[in-house]
C-alpha cells in the first residue's frame, strides 16, 4: 500500500508522534510505501527551513528509513492518507489524488483543552466522516456513542525490543527504595499537582525514599527532597525504569505508553482510576489504580513499599499485563483495517 501519514506540529518529547513514528516504520518494514507529512497549523516550526525540521523529526523519533516532508509543495498523491491529530483533519480531507482516508486518534484531544475554539474544533473532527482508527477499546466506545463515528479500537503496543526488564534480579523493593513519577505540568492531564501532593505525603512517612522526577526540563520546586532528570529519550526511560522501585504515572484520558512501558521494564506501576484506565485495565491485576486522592495513593505507595509480597505479585502482573501490549498483532491489525477501509 502506498500511505501518507500527516503529523500536526511537534516537540522532540511527544508520545504521540513517537507511536505514528514506530507505526510509520513498522508498515515500511513490511514493504509498504510510507510517507510522513508534517502540517505545521500551529506555525511552531517557521524559524527552520523545511530540510532541517525533517532532520529534527526523523532524529528525534528514530524513523530515518521513512521520508519526511514539511508542508505539502511536492504532494503528488497517495492511495491512502491518515489523519492523526484534529490539527490534521481538515489538510487530509482535502488533499487531492487520495482513494482511502482514515482518522488514527490516540486520544480524546478536545480534553485537552478548557472551553476554547480549539476544544470545539478537535469535536468536530470526530463528526465528519472519516472512520477513525482509536488507540484502546474506551477511545473506539467513545468516539461511537458520543458522536456516532465509524471507530475501530486496538490496544497501545510497547516495543519490548527497548523497554524490557533487567536481567539480573535485584532485591526490591531496596532498603532505600527509588519512586519514579512522570511530571510533566504542560500536559494537564498528567495531574501533576496530585502526583507531588502524594509523594509529599510519602516522603514524610517515608523519608529515606529517593524521589525522581521526569518528563519537563524545569519544574515548580515541589516540598520534599527530589531530581528532576528533565527530557530523557526511549534507551535512557527503559534504563531508568529498570533502575527504580516503583512508577508513578498518571493520565486523565486515554491510557498513556509511559505506564506500560514502565510495567514492560518490570517495574510495578500505579495509575489513577479513570474511567479509561478502568474500562481498559479494571479487569486486570495491574497496573495499581487508586482513586484521585493524594492520601490513598501515598497510603498505596507506602504499603507497596513496606510488603514485598504485595511489591512481587504487583510486578509480576505488570510484566504479565504488558507483554500482551505488543507491535507485532497491532500491525497485523492495522494492516487488514487499512486494507478494508
């Protein structure tokens, strides 16, 4: 198949982007001729000539093999074309010399937002009639019943060739157990004020807990002893997580690639209990859903921490959950559907 795939404007840390990226080479691995197109709506990219924002991206999400254009001068066409951001809808539906089109929304972006144009726009995205590719059953659910759209679900896959666990055991948790929570405040739906209100918590019952703090260059100075290690990219989170005793990470909408790649790395992961990481993860053992209360999350965290049977069983469901969340099936399924559209 002949695939365009259009990208909103970026930062070198999106997840988002990273999974059309490892999608994006994934399908050219298995001959199918991929393209990336960048539509940079927001205007976030202008200081840089095309050449160099395409390095950026190709650098920064480890898709060299699969072209990269910034803008749409040397468009020519394609038999399908994917939409994968509401930024994205409106270049895709008009692009000409296109056959198929499809929507791959990994979340539910008007969430994004407060009550804004921008939070009506990305709704009316779902409503015009291209059949969406939703990245969890939830997302597939809701996108049907709240606004009637043609949506097929599939399961967020990890790339177990990075994020794996260590091979050699480590007693945990250890004496001086390391708590990881991903803060990053730009990105409300992580509840970054929660997480630090529940570590501080945890720090006073807990003082000789080793605190990290990931996912923002800088960062409000939270009341307890911690690191911010900023930034990091995939091989320095997969050696971080398997470095640690627990993991920390929140998301408000739909289930987040940091709690299963950290459940990946084997190591145990507490969440909150949203409605999408219940629908998607309530019937398993893992990851830790609490509710949204620092006291009975740092009353979890510290119980985990003080009863290494409770700590095993919780890592060993991790693992087990994650392996199921894997490339290979995705794309089989991804495949088929972009064949059928």
């Amino acid at each position: 198949m002949q695939i365009a795939v259009v990208v909103p404007s970026f930062k070198p840390a999106s997840g988002g982007h990273q999974t059309v990226a490892n999608l994006c080479a994934r399908l050219a691995d298995r001959g199918h001729a991929v393209s990336i197109w960048i539509d940079d709506s927001e205007r976030w990219h202008l200081d840089k000539s095309p050449a160099q924002v395409a390095r950026e991206f190709a650098a920064a999400f480890s898709c060299g093999m699969v072209p990269v254009h910034v803008g749409f001068s040397d468009w020519q066409g394609a038999e399908t074309a994917i939409a994968t951001g509401w930024q994205t809808v409106p270049r895709v539906l008009l692009l000409p010399g296109v056959s198929r089109r499809t929507y791959l929304v990994q979340d539910h972006e008007p969430q994004f937002y407060p009550a804004s144009l921008e939070a009506f726009l990305a709704e009316l995205t779902y409503g015009l009639g291209l059949p969406c590719l939703a990245a969890s059953e939830w997302l597939a659910n809701l996108l049907r019943e709240r606004y009637s759209a043609h949506a097929v679900g599939f399961e967020l896959p990890v790339d177990h060739d990075l994020y794996r666990p260590q091979e050699i055991k480590r007693q945990r948790p250890a004496a001086r157990p390391k708590v990881l929570f991903y803060a990053r405040p730009s990105t409300p739906r992580r509840a970054v004020v929660l997480g630090l209100a529940a570590l501080e918590r945890v720090a006073r019952v807990h003082p000789q807990v080793e605190i990290v703090l990931f996912g923002a260059k800088r960062l409000p100075r939270p009341p307890f002893r911690s690191t911010n290690l900023g930034v990091l990219s995939g091989p320095e989170l997969a050696d971080l997580y398997r470095s640690a005793d627990l993991g920390v990470s929140f998301s408000l909408t739909n289930p987040s690639l940091v709690t299963l790649e950290m459940m990946a790395c084997g190591l145990p992961t507490v969440d909150l209990a949203s409605p999408p990481m219940v629908s998607t993860f309530g019937h398993q053992k893992a990851p830790l859903l609490c509710r949204p209360s620092a006291a009975e999350i740092a009353d979890r965290i510290v119980g985990l921490l003080s009863d290494p049977e409770a700590y095993e069983s919780l890592r060993k469901n991790c693992l087990a959950v994650a392996s199921t969340h894997a490339w290979e099936p995705v794309i089989d399924q991804i495949e088929r559907y972009l064949a059928e559209l």
